[in-house]
C-alpha cells in the first residue's frame, strides 16, 4: 500500500533550532513522519528551497499526488529569512504557493506571531526598520489570503490581530509537547516550579512575595542565566529559603519536573497574552502536571477549558491563598494531577499533525 506523501515548508533551517521558535518546526515536521507521512521538505537556505521546489515541480509534472501541504512561518518577513537578511531568492516562496494552489493541494501555514503590530515592535527595531518590515508583512498576508486554505494560529483569539486574512481560513493550532511520566505523590512540601523567561516583559514579582509568605510551599525558578542577572536586583528571595533560582535546558529539566507538584504560568498580564499560547504550558501538561496561571490571560483560560488546573488574579495574596490550598488540600492536588494525565495524549506535537491532516483532508476539492 502507497504511503500517503505531504510537504512541508519552512522558509529557514528547521533542525539545530533547539530553544524558542526554533523547537515548533522540528517537532511539528518530525510528527507528520510519525503519523505516517512520506514528507517531501521545502527547508532551509534560499538556494535550498530553490532547489528542492523545482524537484517538487518535476515530480508533480510527473504524476505525484500530494495530500496536503503544511508550513512554518517565520517571525521575520519570508524575504529577509537569510542569514544576512538579503532577498536574494525573492520569488521561491510564493511560486511554491502558487504551484500548490495550481494542483489544487489543500495547503495551510502556521502564523506564529503578530509582535509587529504592537507598539513595543517600533521601539525594538526603529521606525524606518518597522516601515520596511511592516509592509512586507502585510504584502506576505495578502499572498497568504490568496494562496491558501487555511492559516493556523497559536490561538483563535489571535485571529482579530491578524490582517487581510478571512475568519473562515483561520483555525487554532497550539503548540504540543512529548509526554514524560514525571508524577509526585502529593506529599511533603508543595513544590511548585516555573520554566521560562524573566525580564520587564515577562514579570513576576507578585509570584516571588506570595512563595516568601507562604509557608510549606517551595518555588523552583528555572529561567536562562542573563535573564535572571538582568533582574535579579528586582526579585530579593527573602528569608524563607524556599526559592531556589536555577539554570536548566533540555534534559537538564527532567529532575526539576520529577520534583513539582504542580507547575506556574502566573505571568503579569499584557495585552499579548491575551491570545499566547505559551509553549511551556503544553510542555507542562506534558508532564502531568497541574498548573496555576494568571486569569485574564489565554493560558488561564485554556488552563480551566482543560482542567488542567486553576485561575489566579496575579496577586501575590490570592496567589499565595490558590498555593496554601493546595498544600492543605491534598487529594484536590491529586485530582488536578490525574485529571492533567488523562488529557495530555491529546495535546501532543503527533495530536496537532493528525489535526492538520484531518482538517487539510476535508478542505480537499480533488475527489
């Protein structure tokens, strides 16, 4: 029996990309294989994705069937994806749009982010960079709104934020995560853990006074080490002993899950969380943990949607009230902790490849 074939496109090398933005790619292109999939890739430098799409063009004269496309966008305007930020292969992209489109291949692509209509984007790059970007941007959103059948967004609450694009071609497609048997017994000091950022943008100070005030309750703060030594002067660890600042990747994060309870996303809200979907979070659930994040934002919301957890108002005494309640409380620690295992084999990076294929499969007109 013929293996069912797809393409994947990434304008940009989708391996070595192991933090960030980086990890969606590899993981999303690995769990097509895994589900099944002979993928053809479109990846990598200009010249590479030149090459491989005249390949492609051959083999679809010559009589190949695909069932689907699927591609990664990137934070930057397609053109400026090389190393030295060059248009040097202007047209690779939209041509491959174009041939898929002319074969009538159901295609969607993955939008990542919308940081460049925020204010904060002109401040990060100056206005004459902006400008330029900006207007590749919205030419890149109309190719978009042309070419394809459907654009996959972090969250559907993205979608407003987004331009040119229709509300019919727009679908969630959050980000997924391995599964890891990392269960505590809900006994002894309720250890609650935090992987992540730290900086003006991602700020949690209000996290840092409830540990402090609550006893019995121990934080593990896993963040990058520059992160944390360019704020470390805002967040004293006060005199409990009970907030230990660490600096883990990778592998280097299993020891630090096995010893959590429960897990925290209880982040300041700002606008753009109103419709992030936070990559630790999946990674979390991944490991069957329960998590605390902050009401008002989408992780709060797709927290209580799961049952994977629980709201909190990002202050430190509710905060410190949600952390005292599960210490004291501990068979709801273990409903939250069984109720995240049964739900997290559906929110797995091969869950979000068969959810593409099933939803690329209805949109295919070919018969």
């Amino acid at each position: 029996m013929t293996r069912p074939t797809m393409l994947f496109h990434a304008p940009y090398p989708i391996h070595g990309r192991a933090t960030g933005s980086g990890v969606r790619p590899a993981k999303m292109r690995q769990a097509f294989t895994d589900a099944g999939y002979d993928v053809i890739e479109i990846a990598g430098h200009g010249a590479e994705r030149a090459r491989a799409l005249r390949e492609l063009r051959w083999k679809l004269y010559r009589g190949l069937r695909l069932d689907f496309a699927y591609g990664e966008n990137s934070t930057m305007p397609t053109l400026l994806t090389e190393p030295h930020h060059l248009p040097t292969h202007p047209a690779v992209d939209l041509s491959l749009l174009r041939l898929l489109h002319r074969h009538r291949v159901p295609t969607g692509m993955f939008y990542r982010d919308v940081y460049w209509r925020f204010p904060a984007y002109v401040q990060d790059v100056g206005r004459l960079i902006a400008t330029g970007t900006t207007t590749l941007y919205h030419a890149e959103l109309l190719a978009m709104r042309r070419w394809l059948n459907r654009i996959y967004l972090p969250s559907q609450k993205m979608a407003p934020m987004v331009p040119w694009i229709r509300p019919e071609q727009t679908a969630p497609l959050p980000p997924g995560a391995a599964v890891h048997d990392s269960r505590r017994e809900a006994v002894g000091e309720l250890t609650a853990l935090y992987v992540g950022n730290v900086s003006e943008y991602y700020r949690m100070h209000e996290l840092f006074r409830a540990v402090d005030a609550t006893a019995g309750v121990r934080l593990i703060f896993c963040t990058p080490p520059e992160s944390w030594d360019a704020v470390r002067e805002q967040y004293p660890l006060g005199s409990s002993g009970r907030i230990e600042v660490v600096h883990a990747r990778g592998e280097e994060l299993l020891p630090l899950f096995a010893r959590a309870h429960l897990t925290l996303l209880t982040v300041e809200p700002a606008r753009y969380r109103d419709f992030a979907a936070p990559v630790k979070l999946f990674e979390y659930i991944g490991h069957g943990k329960p998590v605390l994040a902050t009401t008002g934002t989408h992780a709060g919301d797709l927290v209580s949607e799961l049952g994977a957890g629980a709201q909190v108002p990002y202050s430190s005494e509710r905060i410190a009230a949600a952390l005292a309640a599960l210490r004291d409380d501990r068979t709801e620690l273990t409903a939250l902790t069984d109720r995240v295992e049964a739900v997290r084999h559906e929110h797995t990076w091969s869950a979000r490849a068969r959810t593409v294929a099933a939803d690329l499969a209805a949109l295919d007109t070919r018969g």
